[in-house]
C-alpha cells in the first residue's frame, strides 16, 4: 500500500515542487511540519520519548513541543529541498547554499572525513560539494522502495557526488580518500557490533554507533571533520565544519574516536535541537546490562537484532553461493 502512494506522490513532487518560490517552500515545509505535529501520533509519540531522554527535567513541556515542531518542519523542508534543487541547481545552489569560513577546510584540495547526522539538511553538504568541485563520496543505506531508491540516488548525485552502498562501501570510501576526495558519514544511525559498531554514550545512553570514521583515519590518516548545514528564516543554508582534533589527531584507539565524534555532534544537536530529526529511533537497543528503565519506549533488547542481523547475513551468503 505505500509503494501505491509514494511513486505518485514523488512524479508529483518532482514536477510541482521544483517551480514554487523560495518563499512558498519555506512556508509549505513549516505547514507540513505542523501537520506531522498534530497528525502523526506515532512519530510525535517517538520524538516525545527522544526528547524526554535527552533533555528530562531541564526544558518545559513548551520548550520540548517546539522542539519538536520544529524539527518536523526542518525534515519537511528537506525533503522539499531533495526536489526544489533538482531544477536550476547551479542557480539555486549559488544563491542558496554558502560556506562558512569556518568549513573552507572542506575545499582544500587534502581529503577529509566529514562526520555529519540527521541535523539540518546533511543533503546539502554532498549536492553543493559536487557543484563546487569537491566531489565526495558517502555511505548510504538503500530505501525499501527501489524506485524511490534510485530517485534518490539520482538527485544526490546530480552534481557529482557518488553514493557507495552501506554493506562493502568501506573499500570505496578509502579510494576515495586516498585519491583526495572528501567521504561524509552518518554517525547517529544505529549500527549494532555485527555490523561493524560499538556502543558510546549519547545524551547519557549508550547507543551503537558505526566505527568506520576510526577505522578510516586509521587506514587513511585523513582529516576527521565535523559538518553540518542549517538553514536561515530565508531557507539560505550554510554549511559549518569543526575539526574534531584542532591541535592534530593524539594516539587514540579506532573507539574512542568513535566516542569523540559522538560527544561532538551531540554538542552541537544540544546548541540548536529543533534541527536534530527527534523522531528518529536512536535508542532502540537495550543491551542485559544497562538499565531499561532509562531508555524509551520503543526500545527492544539487542539479542533480539543481533539474532535478526545474523540471519540475514547467513541468508546472503547462502545466496551468493547458490548464485
């Protein structure tokens, strides 16, 4: 039922969407943004929980819903923005799109490993990267719907930009390094220790988190950079980045750079939270040892993931062999 829906609502996104106004996208993503809000009991409910875990005591039960409002709106007009900058890139791009100094480090012709999250508009990062020749290559894990799949790949790699799929991308990624492009990884998803993660604190809970940034640096000994876009009341983005060792890398273990950047992009989601995507479930996984009653309440044990991602790994390679 939502393949019926989606591939409509995406030939029409790709035809409207594309000829409004600046101003009126603004204004669609904050209506949009709203409507989540009140409709969506489900995601209001998750993002609730998130921000309870995040925050407690310490903000207002005002103060937590505009957080949350306005992190819909933030995701709403992202979303928008995957079509609004399909058409007339170049332009759009231009007047639309800057970097802050401090993220000048990104076009240097020395590669990089960006370290971003479901902050802002983290597309922006690849799609202006390309336009304005620092090509990237990114990890990114395939949609349920592959036509909406491919749709997507198109639109990220529009400007050049390439996308390496998640499982068997980290050998793609260090080319890239080593051939001085610049490599953008999501480290707020959860990757459980099977799948190459580790658990770390964020907001005071542990929450498996990918180790590919340390096993990067430590096969590439490419700068590890924090970046992040965030739009104006005008919808103009500028993209931030904050080296995460300004004095150079100290001898550190592949996890604890993990945990490093991890404590980096929750300072900066703790700056401004309404632009953190809360309906996101990032604490899922309880392991026996932690304390359940601290976690939301979506959170399952991570038996139960580590049993699901093992049988689908046997599944894979029985059909490689049959293959």
């Amino acid at each position: 039922m939502r393949v019926i829906f989606e591939i409509p609502l995406l030939f029409l996104g790709r035809c409207l969407i594309p000829l409004l106004t600046r101003k009126a996208v603004i204004g669609l993503s904050r209506v949009a943004g709203s409507l989540t809000y009140k409709l969506s009991h489900k995601q209001r409910r998750v993002a609730e929980a998130n921000v309870d875990v995040a925050f407690g005591d310490t903000k207002s039960c005002d103060e937590k819903r505009d957080i949350i409002v306005k992190s819909f709106q933030s995701f709403a007009l992202l979303l928008l923005d995957l079509f609004w900058f399909n058409a007339f890139t170049v332009r759009r791009l231009n007047r639309f799109a800057r970097y802050d100094d401090s993220a000048k480090i990104l076009l240097a012709p020395a590669p990089h490993i960006l370290l971003t999250a479901h902050y802002g508009n983290w597309e922006i990062i690849g799609l202006n990267s390309g336009h304005v020749g620092r090509a990237m290559t990114s990890i990114a894990m395939p949609l349920k719907n592959s036509f909406i799949d491919r749709e997507l790949h198109r639109l990220r790699t529009k400007t050049g930009s390439a996308i390496a799929e998640r499982e068997g991308g980290i050998t793609q990624i260090v080319r890239a390094l080593r051939n001085g492009q610049n490599t953008t990884l999501l480290v707020d998803q959860n990757t459980i220790p099977e799948a190459g993660g580790v658990f770390v604190p964020f907001f005071g809970l542990p929450a498996p988190v990918t180790r590919a940034a340390g096993a990067l640096w430590a096969r590439t000994k490419a700068e590890i950079v924090i970046a992040w876009c965030t739009p104006d009341e005008n919808g103009v983005y500028t993209i931030y980045a904050r080296p995460l060792f300004p004095e150079g890398a100290p001898s550190l273990k592949s996890d604890q750079i993990t945990a490093r950047s991890v404590q980096a992009i929750e300072s900066i989601i703790r700056e401004h939270p309404e632009y953190w995507m809360w309906s996101y479930k990032r604490w899922r996984i309880w392991r026996e040892a932690d304390d359940k009653s601290r976690f939301p309440f979506y959170a399952r044990p991570y038996e139960r993931y580590a049993r699901y991602y093992n049988r689908r790994f046997l599944h894979k390679q029985s059909s490689t062999k049959d293959s």
